[in-house]
C-alpha cells in the first residue's frame, strides 16, 4: 500500500514515517504541498502531486501544512476536505487541524467538554484588551491565535507594558488572545496521544515560564497519574484527533489544566527521552483506518 505523506519537505519526522511504512511492508511518499494540482470537470474532481494520485493511496498523512498566503493555506486544507469527502483516511483530518491550529477553537472545545483551562479573554479593541488584563489579575500570558513552539508569546504583568503590547498589536489589526497567567513549578507536560491512547508523556522544565523545547526547554520521561490520561485523552476526543501532543500544565495549587491541543506535533523530543517508536504507532493506527476504507 502507498501511503501520501503531505509535508513543507523531507526531514526527520518523515524519515521516521517511512521507516516504520516500510518495516510494515507498504510505501510512503513524501509530497510536497506545493506541488498540489486540483482537476475539476465532468469526471469529478481529482488531486495529485508530484504526479501522485492522492485518491489511489491507501491514506493521506497530513505531516505538516507549510506557511504561505491566505489562497495557498485555504486551498491546501481544502485539498485535504475534498480527498476526505471522497473517501481517502487523511490523518490528522482537515477539521481536527483547523481546530487545533486556532488557540481560540481548540479553547473553546476543550472548556465546552468540561476541561480545566485557564481563564480567557479574545477580543479585538485595545480597551477591552486592557480591561480583561485588570480582570484576569494583572499577570497575563499574550498568544497568537495561531502560533507554536512558544513564537510569538508575552507575558505580561505591568499595566504600562500592557498597553503597549495591545496598542502594538491594535497596528498590526491583531485579535487578543488574554490568558490568566498559571503559577507553576517551571514545567509542564506533554502527552502524545494516538487512537485514543496515551503513547508516551515527557515533563518539560525550563528557567523561565516557557518550557517549549524548541525554546530550550528540557525533558524526561514522566508517568502519569490516572487523571492526568484522562484529560489528556479527554482533550484529543474533544477536537476529534487521531493523533495529538496535549500539553498539561500542573499548578502549585494542584489543579491540572488543559493549555494546548497540537493537531500536527513534532515528537522527537519525546521520542529521545521516552524510547518510544512513535512513528510506528502512527502508522499501525493509519494502516487501520486505511484497511477500514
């Protein structure tokens, strides 16, 4: 079976899946998103890449979607709904990524499923932004409603700074996206998540309040307790993921919250400190829903 595997280009994480394809006996190719072309007329619609046939693989793995325009990131994830609608696995699916790619969506599920998370305030006035600061107790993280890796965060925690942060982003006609900020031991969780199971989880430690290993964080493997699985897997069932990096953040006074649900993550770190063959895992659970097609 040939599996397509979408992504910005070849790398680790798509080394690492076809390793594990090609252990299993199947093919994985690695396609580049630009390389998409839709074909529409009397036949019905088609998509390829790279002369690929995307509907005649067994699955589509969706690694990664690369930054580009407006048009090229909505062409691409519609891409993704189309070859879905006909019948094709794609994994992450195109609604699970556009849920967890907005901090806003992924927020709004997790606290409608009941899920611990921080207070929050999204708004678009620079006022109103100033107001939900005073509200949330002066000490606020600042996020992009899209972002990763801990890019483009602030912590605010001076009202005259916090009127600088929000006038700067009222000129770049951002939106605000104002969480109270947690007081916590200096590290957080990372739960990977595959088929509604927990695969592995690492705690993250830094210095400073980020612990993004892509901003210098650390890791080691962690076991968790029974309620820290079940919101993990709690979180990954609320934006419907095949596959998800849950991060957990333990507060000093002992409540555990849900502060992100990553639809497309990396896992190498985890992988380091945890021994585990995640790209394997991820392929056993997409050659199961490949079989089911």
């Amino acid at each position: 079976m040939r599996i397509a595997i979408l992504a910005a280009r070849q790398g680790w994480h798509t080394d690492q899946l076809c390793r594990a394809l090609v252990g299993r006996g199947h093919e994985g190719r690695v396609l580049p998103y630009e390389a998409l072309v839709g074909r529409f007329g009397n036949e019905g619609a088609s998509f390829a890449a790279a002369g690929e046939e995307l509907a005649s693989c067994g699955a589509v793995l969706a690694r990664i979607i690369p930054a580009g325009s407006l048009e090229q990131i909505v062409f691409r994830v519609d891409a993704l709904h189309a070859l879905e609608e006909r019948g094709v696995p794609v994994v992450n699916s195109p609604r699970t990524i556009e849920r967890t790619v907005d901090k806003l969506w992924t927020t709004a599920l997790l606290a409608g499923a009941g899920l611990p998370v921080p207070d929050t305030v999204v708004c678009e006035g620079p006022d109103d932004a100033v107001a939900a600061f005073r509200s949330l107790g002066g000490d606020v993280i600042v996020k992009p409603l899209f972002g990763s890796m801990g890019l483009g965060m602030v912590r605010v925690s001076d009202e005259d700074m916090a009127f600088r942060v929000f006038r700067t982003l009222k000129t770049l006609r951002g939106v605000y996206y104002v969480q109270r900020a947690i007081e916590h031991a200096g590290c957080d969780v990372r739960v990977f998540v595959v088929g509604g199971r927990v695969l592995g989880a690492i705690e993250r430690s830094a210095p400073g309040w980020k612990t993004n290993l892509a901003r210098g964080g650390r890791a080691r493997s962690l076991t968790l307790t029974v309620h820290q699985t079940e919101l993990a897997l709690a979180a990954a069932q609320a934006v419907a993921a095949d596959y998800a990096g849950v991060d957990l953040l333990p507060a000093r006074d002992g409540t555990v919250y849900v502060v992100e649900v990553n639809g497309i993550p990396g896992w190498r770190g985890l992988q380091e400190a945890t021994s585990t063959d995640v790209a394997g895992a991820i392929v056993e659970h997409l050659l199961g829903r490949a079989a089911g097609r």
